[in-house]
C-alpha cells in the first residue's frame, strides 16, 4: 500500500457519496412530479455501487478465502437504476394527469418515491460522506507528525 491509498480510497467514497446526495435530491424534489419530458411519471432513482480491487496484497488470516475480497481501492458507481415500480394512486378526475379509462380512471399515479426513506438515504450518505472526511484529515494528521518526527 502506498502513502497516499487511504485517502484515494475516501476520495473514491466522498465522490459516490456527493452523486447520491444528488441522486436522492432530485428524487425529492420531482416527489409530486406526474409529467416529465419522457412522459410519464417521475420514476425513483438508485444508485448501484461496485467495489475497486486488485487481486488481493494481503489476506487477512482470521476471514476464510471465499469471503475475503482482500485489500480495496475504493469505491465506484455501477449505474444508476429506475425503479420500475408501481406508484401511489390518488383519485382527482380534475387533474390534467388524470387517467382516462380503464381500472384506474379518475386516479392519477405519483411517483414511486418515499420523502421518508429518501430523508434517512439522504442522512446515510451524508454521514458516509462526513465518515471519509474525517479519513482524509487523520491521514493528513499523520503524515504532519511523521515530517515532525524526522525533524
């Protein structure tokens, strides 16, 4: 492992972190959004994460082999899913997205996102964020007492 890997690491993880408080932002804030430029409704965003590694440099002697992913490089975005899900239905014939006929005339579907558990995925990746943060100023604290002690 070289100087500087911990912080490339919490680097890796405070950029994902950053674009799913994007991601969640924007699913907040098109919550109520029945008509979007695709058409449609607003369909709920994730985002998928994938782990950076090498073949391992170092096995830990206590976690078997086929569970031992060995030593990472940090972390990266897979991509960005839609969820397909269904969403909420409210019934307002007066609304201009209303749907017309069929099982669900008069109601209108919202999107199929949660202000609630977006709130506590907001707080998780803000925290997440905070948590590399403070990766990144130790690393930094250790490397001003190294230079100090070689003095």
């Amino acid at each position: 492992m070289g100087l500087f890997t911990s912080i490339n690491i919490a680097a890796s993880g405070m950029s994902v972190e950053r674009l799913r408080t994007e991601v969640i932002s924007d699913n907040i804030a098109n919550a109520t959004t029945t008509r979007t430029q695709d058409g449609g409704k607003f369909k709920r965003s994730t985002v998928i994460l994938q782990s950076i590694s090498d073949k391992p440099q170092w096995k830990n002697p206590y976690v078997p082999e086929s569970v031992d992913g060995g030593v990472g490089k940090g972390v990266r975005v897979l991509r960005i899913n839609k969820d397909e899900s269904e969403g909420r239905f409210v019934y307002d014939p007066t609304h201009p997205d209303a749907i017309l006929s069929g099982e669900h005339a008069g109601y209108v579907e919202y999107p199929n996102v949660n202000v609630v558990n977006e709130m506590v995925d907001l707080i998780s990746a803000s925290r997440a964020y905070e948590a590399n943060s403070t990766v990144i100023q130790g690393a930094k604290e250790m490397f001003q007492k190294a230079l100090e002690i070689g003095r």
